[in-house]
C-alpha cells in the first residue's frame, strides 16, 4: 500500500523533540532531520521471565530411602464423563470431565473446575474477523501466550509445537496462577475466521499424580466458526493500564505488545496479528511540564514522524475532559488514523490508532473498544 509507515523508528525518533519544541506554532512542521536518536530509541523491548524462587528442602535424614528404593507414585487417569457442555451462544461446546462442574461462564469462554483437586479447563473462542493466515496465527498464538500467561509472573516454556499452515498448536510450560506455580497446557485451533483455544492448568505438585487431559478430549471439542462471528472481534483483552494511575487502556490479548523507555518517555506498541491495525502510546513526563501550545506541536511532530508522505488532519477537537482529537489521513488516499493526546500535570500522553485497510468492518470495532477503553483519571 502506498505511504506504509515505519512503524518503530520514524515515530521514536520525535521523542526527542520534547525539550526543543517550545515557540512553534501550530502549523505542520517541517519533518525531523534524521539523529542519532534513532538508535538511541531503537524499541530493544523483550519478554522478561521472572524465575520461581527456589524450594527449599531439609536435609535428608539416615532413615532417608534412596531415590532407587522411593516408590514410584501411580499416576490416576483423566476421566471422561458422560455430559457434554455447550455455550449458551452456541459458539462450542466441550465434553465435560468426570467430577468437574462450571465454574464461570462469559461471553466468548468456560472455565470449568475439579471439585475434588486444584485444577482448572478454560475454553474460549476468538473471532479474529477475517481468517489468519499462517504468520498471522502463530502470532496470535504468541501474542496471546504472553499478554495472558507471562505478564503475570514466571512462564517457561516446556514443549511447543506450532503448525502454522494447518492452524493448530499446543503449548505446554510452567507458569503463576497468583502465587501459585502451575502445569500448564494451551492448545489451539484455526476454523475460518475464529480461533479456538483450550487452557488446562493443575497446581504443580499434582503433576507426578493426575495425568492431563487426553488428546481425545480434546479432539471432542468442537467449534461453530459462523455462530462465533456474532461475538466482537478480539474480545479478551487485557489491563495495559499504567502502574503509576496516568492512564487507563484495554488492550486485545491476543495482538502483540512491546515497550521501549528512555530517560522519561515511555512508549507502547500494540499490533493486530495481520499488520493491518497498529496502537502506539506515547507517555512523556517533563518536570517542566507542556504548555498546550508545546503539546499541540509535539503531537503534530508526533503524527508526522509516523507517515513517509504528507498528511492531512480533517478533524480537530477538544473535548470536554480536555483531550484533544485528531482524524488525519495520509493525502495520497494511504493509511488513515485517530490521534488522543492531553497533558496531566507534567506528563504529555497521545494515544495514536492507524489502520491500513479501512473497509474492515470488524477491524473498527476492535479498534473502538480499545478508543473507548483509553482514560486519563
């Protein structure tokens, strides 16, 4: 598509601009000269995993049996039961175990529970709108892993297989369930435009006792990929909200997020699996702080960082919370956008919404919860 952006490094580079742009006006200025910057922002965000601590385990005593001589424990099967669940929209439905009951029940997922032992199967189904492609979904299945699962805590991944052709995949690790460590198993699988997704979880120390889920259960639960569109696109989500209480933001769990920081910009980048909707967040704090004549040319400066080709800003208006919003779109007929920006104090934030193909449908919704989700207390 003509005017397609460079995502990372154009916008990163105007984060230096913060301290220079006081004085301008508010007309279009000219595009940034290329800086050192550049490499200095460059986004090096990586998943960070936190390491359980160790167990701690007294010394053994004489009467101690050798690890030759300890009884091997015996290992109770996964029991299948009779009744099989079906969500109420119609959207799956899954068999459910011997001795487990629904515990929750939402829109777009189950989670069903062990009565008798600390172990749990959430299923759910994702409509992505569109079908993923093969890219698409491993990403999806990346992204998913580690907004839901890695966020939290320690994650360490056991084994993992990821056919991204014929759209399935299982991951099995160990991770944080609150403050306990868990087996852990997410299988996945691609019909149409829908994803369907299977988490099984037992507390560790069970693991040696109670085998996991058979492949038979799950080749028994299925998926209605036509009922499923009638859910909104990308529904989970997950808290992206900022630690110090600036801002508040819903993010889809399932679309790829990574952060780059220096001195005191923070800026966020949240993508859909198939490239065509991009988020950015940029968060600013100055001691200082920004007059909003400042502001306005930085989010300007901000806008033109993001597009190779000249743009056109077709809405301008202030809101009563005082949040400034932008429509814009590139004036060859490229990419178009939405742009937030307001200060709080001494800090600048602009939210920035940029879509590729606008006559995705299912795409704008996605993007609309997200606009709406975005608050500034």
């Amino acid at each position: 598509m003509r005017g397609k952006r460079t995502f990372a490094l154009g916008w990163i580079a105007c984060l230096g601009l913060l301290g220079t742009l006081a004085g301008c006006g508010r007309g279009l200025p000219a595009a940034p000269a290329s800086s050192g910057l550049n490499e200095l922002l460059r986004a090096t965000w990586t998943p960070v995993y936190s390491e359980g601590a160790p167990i701690a385990i007294a010394a053994a005593g004489s009467d101690e049996l050798a690890a030759t001589e300890r009884p091997v424990p015996t290992v109770a099967p996964f029991e299948l039961g009779a009744e099989v669940y079906r969500h109420p929209g119609g959207y799956f439905q899954a068999p459910l175990p011997a001795g487990w009951t629904v515990a929750e029940e939402l829109d777009d997922q189950v989670l069903l529970a062990d009565s008798r032992w600390r172990r749990s199967i959430r299923v759910g189904v994702t409509y992505t709108g569109v079908p993923l492609d093969g890219t698409a979904f491993e990403r999806f299945v990346r992204s998913r892993e580690q907004n839901r699962f890695a966020r939290r805590g320690s994650y360490e991944t056991l084994t993992e297989r990821i056919d991204s052709a014929g759209g399935t995949a299982r991951l099995e690790k160990m991770q944080t369930d609150g403050w306990q460590s868990v087996w852990a198993a997410s299988d996945y699988r691609r019909s149409g435009a829908a994803i369907l997704w299977v988490d099984f979880q037992q507390a560790a120390y069970l693991a040696p006792y109670l085998a996991p889920p058979p492949a038979e259960l799950l080749r028994q639960v299925s998926i209605d990929a036509n009922l499923a569109a009638a859910l909104p696109p990308y529904a989970s989500t997950f808290d992206l909200g900022d630690p110090g209480g600036v801002f508040e933001l819903q993010v889809p769990e399932a679309w790829s997020y990574r952060q780059s920081v220096r001195d005191s910009v923070v800026a966020h980048w949240i993508e859909s699996p198939d490239h065509n909707v991009q988020v950015q967040l940029i968060v600013s704090a100055e001691e200082n702080g920004f007059s909003d004549q400042v502001a306005g040319n930085l989010a300007l400066e901000l806008l033109r960082s993001l597009n190779p080709v000249p743009i056109e800003v077709t809405a301008d208006v202030v809101r009563s919370d005082g949040v400034e919003y932008l429509v814009w779109n590139q004036v060859d007929g490229g990419s178009r956008g939405n742009s937030f920006f307001a200060v709080r104090g001494t800090t600048f934030l602009m939210l920035t919404v940029l879509v590729d193909d606008q006559e995705r449908v299912h795409d704008q919704t996605a993007i609309q919860a997200v606009q709406n989700s975005f608050h500034l207390p």
